[in-house]
C-alpha cells in the first residue's frame, strides 16, 4: 500500500445545461511498483481524464470524487501547495502529444534543469549530470539540452518528453498514449524503455487504444468504456478469456499479434456522449447479449477469478472466448 | 538575421522617400501661398519673385521635388518660414521634450498594464478582472483631451497639487538656469543637482504623462490578460504544472515569456498611438514638444516645418517597429535561423 | 455562466445606452429644446439648473440641447468616416488583389506609406490641407484609414481567388467583374464590416479630436469637441462647460465599443468563452 497509485470510487463529473454528468464513474484502479498497468479504451472513454485526475489537473470546471492516492498522500482535493512537490517528484506524465507540451520558449535543457530545481536542492553541475542521465536513458545525447523543441523531431520530442518525466524518479509514471504518433521502430524503442523502468522498480499507468502495446509491455490491462472500468485483469487473463463483450470486441477489431490472417471486426455504433448516458450498462446499445436487465440495472464488478473482475450481467463464458480466439 | 535587418532597412528608406514624396505633394497643395506668409500682407511684384526665386518655387516641380529629396536625405529641411529658423534645430530642440513625455508614459503603460494583465489572467473571472476590463474599455473610449481637461480641474483647479500647464516653471529657470544634456529635463535637473527645478520638471510631467498614458494602459493591459489566458490554457503549461511548477513560476516565467514576445507588437503600436496623442497632449498642457510644434505650423501654414517634423516622426515611428521586429527575432526561438 | 450573463447585461445596458443617444440624436429638431447656436450674454456660464439642465457656456448658448444636436454632427460625420473610407477601400482592394502585379504592387507600396503615419498625424496634415470645416475632417479621416479596408478585401480576395470554384468559374471564362460582385465580395464584407464597426467609436474621438485642436469643425456648427475647446479658457471656474460635451464623447464611444466588443465575441466562435 506505501508505494504505488491507488484510485477509489473516483467520479469525475462536469455540469452541463441538463445538470451533471459524469465522464467518469467509480473508477477502482491500482498500480504498484514494478508493474505495467495498460488503460484501454477508445477516445472519449475517460482515461485521459483519469490520468489527469491523478495529478489534480483536472479542468475548472469539472467536479470530482472519490480518492486518488499516491503513496499515501490524497491527491483529491489537495492544495496546489501539496499537489507541486508530488507532481514531477512521485508521479508524473508524458502527454499525448510532445509537439505541444513542451514549452516553445525554452530549450529541453531548461525545462528539464526547471524541473530537477523545483524537486531537489542541488547544485547545477549535479543536476546538469540527473539530466544527462535521464536523457541518455531515454536514448538522447546531451545535443538535445541547447534545442529548442520546433528543432527536434516527433520522435525526439517523445524522448525529450519521457526523459523530463523520469529525471526526478518519480514512484509512478503515467505515459498518455507515448507512441501514438510514432513510428514503428521508434514506439517498439520506446515500449522497451517503459518496460526497463518498469523492471527498475516504477509503477507505469499505460494509457492506449492499442490493444497490441498492451499485449507486448502490460502486466495487468483494465478496460474502460464510457467512463466505467468494464474489465480487469492480467494480460493474458485478459487476452485469452475475455470475459466483457465489449473487450471481445476490442481484441476482434485489433490486429494481435501472432493472431494470424482472419477477418478484422469493427465494434458497430460508438461511444455514447457522457452528456446523454443511458441508465443501466453503458454498452447495451452496441451489445449482441443485451437483455431486458442490461437497460434497468447498472452492475458491480463480478469477480471471475481474485485476478479477474469483469462489469456485465452475461460475463462471457469462458468456454466460448478461448474458442474464439 | 543581419541579412533580413538591411532587407528591412532598406525597406525602411525606400517608404521614407515615400513618405517624403507624398508630403511634398501635400504640401504643394496646402490652401495659401507660403509667400504670403514670408513677406506679409502687401508684397511688390519683384519681391515675390525674388522669393519664389529664393525658394526654387519657379522652377519645375519634379526639379523641386528632386532637391527636396537631395536635400532631406542629407538632415536639411530647410528654413520655418514662421521663425526663420532652420527647421532641423527647432525639430530637434523640440524632439526632447516629446521624448521625455512619450517615453515615461510607454514606460509607466508597461510597468502597470504587464503585472495588472497578469494579475487580471490569475484573477480571472474575479472582481479584479471585471475591474481592469472596466479600465481597458473606458481608457481606450476616453477622449485624450477631456481626460487631459478632469484632470487638469481635479489636480489644478480643486486641489492644487499639480501646474495647470508647461514644462517647468519658468521663473525658476531664468533665476537657475539648467544646462541641457540630455535635453530630458528631469535627468538634467538631476544631474545639474538642482533639486527645485528637478520638483518642478516632475509636477509640470505627472498629468500630461497621466493623460498621455490611459489608453496606452489599457490596451497593454488588456493585451497582456487575452494572451496570458491564453498561453495558460496551452498543453505546455499543463504539462509544466504536472511537472511540479509553482504558480510563481508560471506567471512569471513559463507563461510570462510566450505572453511578453508577442506583446512586443502591441507595444510597438502603443507607440505609434503615443505620437498621435502627444499631439493633443502637447497643445493641452502647453508642451513644448514636436506635437504641439505640428498644429502651430499647420495653422500658419509653415510648410517647410510641417514636413520636416511629419518626417521625422514617420522615421521615427518606423524605425521603432523595426527595432520591435528585430527584438522579436532575438526573443522568439521560432524564428531564429 | 455568471460572467456571460454579466457580460450580456453590459451588452444591453450599452444597446440601451447607444439607442437612447440615437434617438435623442434623430429626434433633436422635434423635441422644442434651445437654439443651440442662439447666442445670449445675459444667460452666459449659467450653472445646470431646470431651465438649463446642463448649464449655459460662454456665449449664453444651452449646453443640453448643443450635447443632444452634437450627438446628430458625431454620430453622422463618425458613420461618413467609416462609410467613405470603406467605399474607397473595397474597390482599390479588389482591383489590387484582382490584377495583382504591378497594379498590386503599386497599392501594396502607397499603403506602406499611409501606414508609415502615426495614427492621428496623417488625419491632422491632410485636414490642414483641406482647410477647417467638419466636412474636410471627415474626409482627411477617411483618406487616412482607407487603406486598411483597401488591405482586408485584397487578402479575401487572394484567399477566395485560389478556391477551386473560383478557378473553375475563370476556367470557363466568367468575367472578372462578376467573379469579383458574386464571390469575392461576399466573402470580404463580414470583416469589412467587422472592421467598420471597431473603428466607429475611434471615428468620434478622432474627429473631435481634430475639432478640440481647431481643424475640424468650426462654428456655428454644434460638435462636442468643439464645445470642449471653447470651454477651455473658463472650465475651471464652470466645470459644466467641458464636462457634459465631454461625457457625452466619452460614453457614445463607450456604449459603442461595448456593444460591438459583445457582438464580435458572439460572432467568432474562435474565441474563447468564458466557463
């Protein structure tokens, strides 16, 4: 319990003319030293939001509950003044998209020595040095430090990105979709790199679409669909008995690796708006197994095995997913 | 970058010559003749010519045009037809005053319109913020004269703090004359040690600098708030905050420099609307400067003083915003090579 | 959501505000108030009473009713501003973006040089030129700012210029003045007028500008920077001579940036709305 990321009951709301809605709902998750934990959902799921929720950077607007803590120390509902020393220090992010969150005005070296400075009170040749390291371990040289970041390239920036969220250490490390926008080579560099942290004692929250990054780096996956975790588990629990249809659909519209030629499936419909939400189970419309409860009952999360929890009146059978797949 | 400078300043003099042509076209257009206003009210015929001789006003007027060009490029505007004087020395004489107004009020508009923005952008949405909106949407409709006027009937006419007009008192001066240096005469009296004059230099300052600064204020102020909301909402600033930075750090570091580099632009402008309203200002508060030496030599149709002055200011005007531009490619990382 | 109402009950007070100016404006002949210009030195520097609500100035003429036949000379002479530099400016922009080359270049340069002027300083020499009078100001003011209307319809004009339909109507020979009526001008007038309505409070304060410095309106013509000016050797003693011709700029000008600040944020929804 000391180390890690512990969300509970977290519900992330925004009020709108209809009155609140809620973008996410109950949310339990955990991620503990050494484990890769992969969040998959489509986009507008929530998970993004739930990454910011774990550093208190949701936005003004948007109306939160429940608990997030970070080796023990509350994160909802925090002051800024508790939040700055944790944030870069205990937990920190890679964002989506490195082309804009890296400050255009200053060079990697600054931000980067900013970042070190507020955390620890060093002189700069030791902090010049954690810098170095961070970037060496992310696979740059010390070119990078007098770049401005409109000098770099996409593939750079993501480094640059990764290497200013691991020089401080931090217990937990929440990387936002790291190797969407790259490209194979670089993303599988980068996939490594997670795992060797992972293997040095952090605790990575992998946030995905992608259901084979999942598969290649995840320890555990949890699946969130329209703001509520639907399923969670090891990977391979996950990858061989997928219990919820909405994964089973996910893992049929993706091509898994080893998963040989076969026709690829897309999910019909799409996510509903937060602001619209159906009573009941969120997926039903889009469900094949959808019954007269799905649309009057929301559940609770069944527990398959201690491992595996699934969110659904008609969990899957575990039979029939191994024959699928 | 050495490159692009004397790209721009050779833009820069070709739009001056431009300048110069379209006011010498002007200027041949004004109303009355200047011959009138050099000889009186009943000149000979032989006078007149002996003046239009004088002033090379027989000859063609592309000629005429082509020496006043000649003559422009080498800092010669000719004689004020009004004093006599050449209009180089009494431009430049006049320049200091303009300039020691014009500069403390840009100054006193950035050093309070750039932490109110900011104050404004953390405030947002706040007492304070629907408070500096207030002060930007009245500064900028206020006209400068009525401003120059209340304040004028608050700090002269009701509590007799301030000098209704001028530059100095001039009593003062002609018991203890200040030597000029600088020409700016808060720093002369200053240098000169002469702590009276140096009061007085700033009493005669405080309300044409008031009056000159509003509406400079507010659009700085206003300027500064929009574009520090703006880069505050950018993914940079989101990512710095998840990266621990203090709220200090960001208002005054992070945000502050992608908020300052394009408010360069603006400032540039301000000037520009300075120089507009120096004019007003000038003749308000009876200041010596190139403002009020404008309207004088437009109302008695001193031709060879209107386009001098009109010159320099343009010059001036121009080379502020290459200086701006200039400063925008050392500031901003983007733009540099 | 408070503070979009806020800025809405801003936006009506200064409708309301600019309205009532405007029909005090429209109705002044009808509405049996003094002469304006009628000189009377029995009544001079009267203080503000029920006869004279705001007062009487120097030469005993009404300054209640010169503020209310003012708002008529300030609101016309502003909207002639903006009206004549606008008229003069679309045409020159779309010939400029239109030909391009030379044509182009040569308005490209002219305007580099009108804007080569302070604000303010192109307005003074050019109505020294014209010679006094509220009519010549209005003109020096909007030669002054033609070209910045000039500018925004030649850069619609090159951005609708390279629309596919644009160059299919050239392909198959539509002649340039009915390309230019049927697509171009359409596009350009939402800025065009955008920028007319920013520069209408602007259009007040620099004409009375030019009046209070004596090369804008001269008498007997009523116009409120006018009637600031000649106040100027007695407003210290009556504080009511410059101080209601004065609010009066101030708040026309006031009402109208409000106004036409609310409307362009409602309009562009680039711009950010306040949560």
């Amino acid at each position: 319990m000391s180390g890690g990321l512990v969300i509970k009951q977290l519900s992330l709301s925004f009020a709108h003319a209809g009155g609140l809605a809620a973008a996410v709902n109950a949310c339990d998750l955990a991620v503990m030293p050494n484990e890769i934990v992969g969040l998959v959902g489509e986009s507008g799921s929530g998970k993004s939001l739930t990454a910011l929720a774990c550093l208190g950077l949701t936005p003004p607007n948007c109306r939160i509950s429940g608990s997030v803590q970070i080796a023990g120390t509350e994160i909802v509902g925090a002051s800024e003044a508790t939040l700055a020393p944790i944030r870069g220090r205990k937990i920190a992010m890679i964002f989506q998209n490195p082309m804009t969150a890296l400050n255009p005005f200053f060079t990697i070296g600054e931000q980067m020595m900013g970042v070190i400075r507020r955390h620890f009170s060093v002189d700069i040749n030791t902090a010049r040095a954690s810098v170095s390291g961070a970037l060496a371990q992310s696979g740059l040289t010390d070119i990078a430090l007098k770049k401005y970041p409109h000098q770099m390239s996409g593939g750079q920036l993501q480094r640059a990105m990764i290497a200013m969220a691991i020089a401080c250490k931090p217990d937990i490390l929440i990387a936002d979709e790291p190797s969407t926008a790259l490209d194979v080579t670089v993303q599988a560099r980068i996939l490594n790199l997670l795992r060797q942290l992972a293997d040095q004692g952090m605790g990575i929250l992998l946030i995905t679409h992608d259901l084979g990054v999942v598969a290649q780096v995840a320890d555990r996956v949890a699946v969130m669909y329209s703001g509520r975790i639907v399923e969670t588990g090891d990977t391979d629990d996950i990858f061989s008995s997928a219990a919820h249809p909405y994964t089973l659909g996910l893992l049929q519209s993706s091509p898994v690796m080893g998963g040989g030629r076969r026709k690829m499936h897309a999910i019909s419909g799409v996510v509903p708006d937060f602001r619209y939400r159906l009573s009941g189970c969120a997926f039903r419309d889009r469900c094949t197994h959808m019954q007269t409860i799905c649309a009057t009952e929301q559940v609770a999360l069944k527990s398959l095995t201690p491992a595996h929890q699934v969110n659904c009146h008609f969990p899957i059978a575990q039979s029939s997913t191994a024959a699928k797949s | 970058m050495l490159g692009y400078f004397f790209r721009r300043l050779a833009m820069l003099a070709l739009i001056v010559v431009g300048v110069a042509i379209f006011t010498f076209v002007l200027s041949r257009a004004l109303p009355s003749s200047p011959i009138e206003m050099m000889l009186g009210s009943k000149p000979t015929a032989e006078q007149i010519a002996q003046a239009r001789a004088d002033l090379g006003l027989d000859r063609p007027v592309v000629i005429q045009l082509g020496r006043y060009i000649v003559q422009v490029a080498q800092g010669e505007f000719g004689t004020s037809l009004r004093t006599g004087r050449p209009v180089m020395e009494e431009v430049i004489q006049r320049l200091s005053a303009t300039a020691e107004l014009v500069s403390l009020a840009l100054l006193l508009a950035v050093a309070l319109g750039v932490p109110l923005g900011i104050l404004s952008a953390a405030q947002r949405g706040r007492w304070i913020d629907g408070l500096t909106r207030m002060l930007a949407v009245s500064g900028v409709a206020v006209p400068v004269f009525f401003l120059g006027i209340v304040l004028q009937m608050i700090f002269y006419g009701w509590l007799g703090w301030l000098p209704l007009q001028g530059r100095i008192d001039t009593n003062l001066i002609v018991d203890f004359p200040v030597p000029a240096h600088t020409g700016l005469l808060l720093i002369d009296s200053a240098l000169a040690g002469n702590t009276s004059a140096l009061k007085s230099a700033f009493s005669h300052l405080v309300l044409p600098t008031l009056t000159l600064m509003l509406a400079s204020l507010a659009t700085i102020l206003r300027a500064t708030r929009n574009m520090m909301i703006e880069v505050l909402g950018s993914d940079h600033i989101r990512a710095a905050r998840a990266y621990g930075a203090s709220r200090r750090s960001l208002y005054f570091k992070l945000a502050l420099k992608p908020t300052l580099v394009p408010l360069l632009t603006i400032i540039g402008l301000t000037y520009g609307f300075m120089l507009g309203g120096s004019v007003i200002t000038e003749v308000l508060f009876d200041w010596p400067g190139i403002g009020a030496y404008i309207v004088e030599s437009v109302v008695t149709n001193d031709y060879p003083a209107v386009l001098g002055v009109t010159l320099v200011i343009s010059t001036l005007y121009l080379l502020i915003n290459l200086v701006v531009d200039m400063l925008y490619f050392v500031l901003d990382p983007r733009i540099h090579v | 959501m408070s503070s979009w109402v806020r800025g809405n009950i801003f936006a009506a007070i200064s409708a309301f505000g600019l309205g009532s100016i405007v029909v005090l404006a429209l109705l002044a002949p009808y509405l049996g108030l003094a002469d304006p210009t009628q000189i009377d030195f029995a009544l001079k520097l009267l203080p503000p009473s029920a006869e004279h609500w705001f007062g009487t100035d120097g030469l005993g003429r009404d300054i209640f009713s010169g503020v209310v036949h003012g708002a008529r000379v300030s609101l016309l002479v502003a909207l002639g501003v903006v009206v004549i530099a606008a008229g003069i400016g679309i045409p020159i922009g779309l010939v400029a973006g239109y030909a391009g080359g030379w044509l182009d270049t040569i308005f490209m340069r002219i305007s580099d040089v009108f804007l080569a002027f302070p604000p303010l300083l192109l307005p003074i020499t050019l109505s020294a030129l014209l010679g006094p009078g509220l009519f010549n100001a209005l003109i020096a003011v909007a030669i002054s700012w033609f070209p910045w209307y000039a500018r925004i319809v030649r850069s619609t004009v090159l951005s609708v210029k390279s629309e596919l339909y644009v160059q299919a109507a050239r392909a198959i020979g539509t002649p340039p003045l009915s390309i230019a009526v049927r697509h171009v001008l359409p596009n350009s007038l939402s800025p065009v007028i955008v920028q007319a309505s920013m520069d209408f409070g602007f259009a007040i304060l620099t004409t009375a500008s030019l009046s209070f410095i004596g090369m804008g309106a001269v008498p007997p013509t009523v116009e409120w920077g006018l009637m600031v000016a000649s106040s100027r050797s007695v407003f210290l003693e009556y504080w009511w001579t410059a101080m209601f011709p004065g609010m009066a700029i101030f708040l026309t000008v006031f009402f109208a940036n409000v106004l036409v600040d609310s409307v362009r944020d409602s309009l562009d929804p680039k711009l950010e709305r306040k949560p």
